[in-house]
C-alpha cells in the first residue's frame, strides 16, 4: 500500500528555471551520515514544467520505531537544477 510505505510534505517554495531546464528533488546528503535515523528521506523527483501552484514532496515512511523529525534550520531535501533532457551517450 503506497499510503503505509510513504507521506508527503506540502512546501511553499516558488521555483522556475529557465527553458530547457528542470529541478531536481532527492534526499539531503546528510541523511546518510546520520546516526540517529530521523533524516527524511525524500523521493527522487524531477519537475520538468513549472506552474504556480503548492508543490509537495514524497518521503519514504520510516521504519517501525523510527520517527523523522523536520527541525528548523536543517535541510530535509536537496535541490538541484539540471537540464531537462540530457543527450547521453553511453560508451
């Protein structure tokens, strides 16, 4: 059940790239230096077309005994603008 397995934060944060480009949602790098295990762990996502409208952000459920905690001031995600559709060529 997708309802148990994860939750979902809604964030007020305008962010609008330029054409061509797109923003990129994954976990915070510090969730894996922590020892406490109450980083969020956010879903990777990659938001191709803006529009004005409250986004929200998937998170893994924590495991049986854990709980995440949002403090202030602490990152819970990473963002990062990447091209929208990148060309590889894998050699």
């Amino acid at each position: 059940s997708f309802g148990k397995q994860y939750y979902t934060y809604q964030i007020l944060l305008d962010l609008k790239v330029e054409t061509g480009f797109a923003i990129k949602v994954e976990t915070h790098p510090r969730f894996y230096t922590d020892p406490t295990g109450t980083v969020p762990i956010a879903v990777p996502a990659v938001l191709r077309h803006w529009w004005p409208m409250i986004f929200f952000v998937v998170f893994k459920s924590p495991a049986e005994g854990q709980t995440h905690v949002f403090r202030p001031g602490e990152p819970f995600l990473q963002i990062t603008i990447v091209q929208e559709d990148m060309k590889l060529d894998i050699v």
